[in-house]
C-alpha cells in the first residue's frame, strides 16, 4: 500500500481600487487521493472550491511535473459561487419604497 502524503499551499495578495483580494490554492494528497481547493477572499467575503484530483494529477504531482491548468476548474466554481453585489439586490424594503413612491 503507498503511504505517501504531499501538502502544498500558495497565497497571493492583489489591491486594485481599494479593494484587497487574497486568493490561496492548496493541494494535499495522502495514500494515493487528493483534493484541490481555492479559497478566495475579497474585503471580508469569502468564498472556496474543493475538487478531487484525477489519478494522472496526481502522478505528475507525484514527479514533480507542473501542470499550469490545474486550479481552472476550482477558480470557476469559486467565482461561480460568489454572491452578488449586495448593493444591487432588491430587498423587500426598496420594493415597499417603490410602491410607496408611485
């Protein structure tokens, strides 16, 4: 059985316009299965992806080989996940404030 286990963390820091992004990517595997995750956070919202990893992804992880589209699909469903603008939602209170208007 191969006990082998592997943890790999990376964060990176942006500040456009006032607004502070830190995005982290981590990879662990142990025995032979792994997960990748991207968490990201932007001005106090935070958002994360979590995927299996693939037997070849593993492999090459395992020989070192570097894979540059291995983070694509958990940065999607981070991005995908991400709650809209909550200034731009309709509440019930700016719709009372319409009908009132009216």
């Amino acid at each position: 059985m191969n006990h082998f286990s592997y943890n790999s963390s990376q964060t990176h820091f942006t500040t456009v316009n006032g607004v502070r992004k830190q995005v982290t990517e981590e990879v662990s595997i142990r025995n032979g299965k792994g997960m990748k995750r991207v968490m990201t956070r932007t001005n106090g919202a935070s958002n994360a992806a979590t995927k299996k990893l693939s037997k070849k992804e593993v492999k090459n992880i395992l020989n070192r080989k570097f894979m540059p589209s291995l983070f694509a699909p958990c940065h999607a469903a981070a991005a995908a996940a991400a709650p809209p603008n909550a200034a731009k939602r309709k509440t019930r209170k700016r719709a009372q404030k319409k009908k009132e208007a009216s």
